[in-house]
C-alpha cells in the first residue's frame, strides 16, 4: 500500500468520524475506539460505515448517507478501504484510482438535502405553498357548504309561508306534501288553538254547541288541515268529539221535549224547542227532530 493512499483512507475514515459526532451519532470516546477498532481489523475488506453498522453503533441507511456526504465533499478520488489490504494476505497491488472509476454512489434524498441547503429550501417553500393552497381550499368548500345551508334554510322557510292549498296547487297532485314548520310556527299556531278552545267553551256555556264545532273546523283548515302536525289534528278531533257528544245528548233531551209538546198540541212550546235545538246542535238537527217527532 503507497502512503498517499494509506493517508487517503485514514483521512477519510476519520471525516466519518467527524461527521458522526456532529450528528450526534457517536460521541467522541465512542468515535476514537471503533475507529482503532476497525484499523486493527482492515485487512477484512470492510467500510468503515459498514463495520460500524455491523457493530451496531449506527444505522446501515445512515452510513451510506454520510459515505455518499463524504464522497462528494472529496470531489477527486474516491478510496475504497475494503482494498487496501487483502483479504488473503497476498500483495495484488493497491493504487489510485482514475477519477470516476470505483465504488458506486449512494444516492439518497435525505443525504442530498442535507449537502444542498438550497434544494432543501425549495422542497419546504414548496411544501408551505402545498399547505397554504390546502387551507384555502378547505376554506372555499367550507363557505360553499354554508352558503348551500342557508339557501336550503331559505327553501325551507319559504315552503313554510306557503298554504298547503298553495302546495298541492303548484304541485298539481291531490295530496301536498307535508309543510315545513319552524319553531316559530309551531308556537303561534298552538296560541292560535288555545285562544280558540277558550273561545269554544264560552260558547258551549251559551249552549251553541254547533257554533263551536264550525269554528274548530275553519280554523283547522286555516292552519293547514290534515297537513297539520299530529299533535295539533288531534287537539281539533278531540274537542270536535266532545262537543259532538255534547250536542248528541242534548239532541235527545230536547226531542223527548218536543215529543211531549206535539202529544199535548201546544204548537209555540213545539217552535221553542226546535229553535232551540237548531241553536245549540245546528239546523240539520232541527229538520232530523221535526221527522223524528211527527
């Protein structure tokens, strides 16, 4: 082996080390003992990063990364170590080798961004534009779907102030679909109802029982009729039913009334009851009671 070439490799060997320890690899205690290590154990053809990798004290990808680091800091001559001495022990010739010939290079990203700040910041410039393009399109689908919800809002209450005459008119069907209330809605329609059983049964007071079931009745439809929520239906049903019965009962007192009244000729008593009759149940329980008492 020439010296330039021993010397080559002792200096490579040890801008490794150097290396290493910058990277916080190896410590320096640590740097000195294998690289005495690995001198007095050359003759076996090995790399000095890969005698490290074998020996566990650093990873087999970082070594060739700082192989490949120290091979293009050299520039001229690359030395490979694993010929300097032979592996049998016999002189096959050492020397120096033409530029461009000898172990091939690692090519490696991390490697290359680390020997090349330049690129390194052009890949995090790029990556910073790639972010900021992805929050302002996560942006612009965002406002999208708001603006999506509020016209859908606005289809909603539109729908809602439309009658359900309206609906099925525009829809040209026989059953409107359901409308859409709002909570809104929903609570004024309910004061609507209270208002108007508190006003039903002041007329059942008077005895106008009819009255009372037209009114239930035009209101029902008003609000929307069968359209209405359930709840709603079956508050009109339930006081319809009532009043109903109601008028039912006091149909047949009233009959048994005017029974008695035709049986004993007395003619205004007769007109009497059948007024109040029509008053309280309506006018078609005056013509049902002038048939069922004749």
């Amino acid at each position: 082996m020439s010296p330039s070439i021993g010397l080559m490799a002792v200096r490579r060997d040890e801008l490794f080390c150097r290396i290493a320890i910058r990277q916080g690899v190896l410590n320096k205690e640590e740097a000195i003992s294998l690289l005495r290590q690995y001198r007095s154990e050359a003759g076996r053809g090995m790399e000095f990063g890969e005698f490290l990798a074998r020996e566990g004290a650093i990873d087999t990808g970082l070594a060739a990364q700082i192989d490949s680091a120290i091979d293009r800091r050299e520039g001229t001559e690359v030395i490979d170590t694993r010929r300097r001495l032979p592996s049998s022990g016999g002189n096959r010739g050492a020397g120096a080798r033409r530029p461009g010939v000898g172990r091939g290079r690692r090519k490696s990203t991390s490697a290359s961004l680390a020997a090349n700040p330049m690129q390194a910041t052009i890949y995090i410039g790029s990556g910073v534009v790639a972010l900021i393009l992805l929050i302002f399109l996560a942006f612009q689908f965002q406002k999208s779907r708001q603006f999506e919800d509020s016209s859908d809002e606005n289809t909603s209450t539109t729908v809602s102030s439309t009658t359900p005459k309206e609906v099925a008119e525009k829809a040209g069907t026989a059953t409107p679909p359901p409308p859409v209330w709002s909570e809104e809605e929903l609570r004024r329609m309910n004061s609507e109802i209270d208002m108007l059983i508190s006003d039903v049964t002041k007329t059942a007071i008077e005895g106008r029982f009819a009255a009372g079931i037209a009114d239930l009745k035009r209101k029902k439809e008003k609000l929307g009729g069968d359209l209405i929520p359930a709840e709603m239906r079956e508050r009109f049903d339930r006081e319809i039913q009532m009043l109903q019965q109601t008028i039912d009962e006091v149909y047949l007192e009233h009959l048994e009334k005017l029974r008695k009244a035709r049986s004993e000729n007395k003619e205004e008593k007769v007109l009497d009851i059948l007024d109040t009759i029509e008053n309280s149940c309506g006018a078609a329980y005056r013509e049902r009671a002038e048939k069922d008492s004749s």
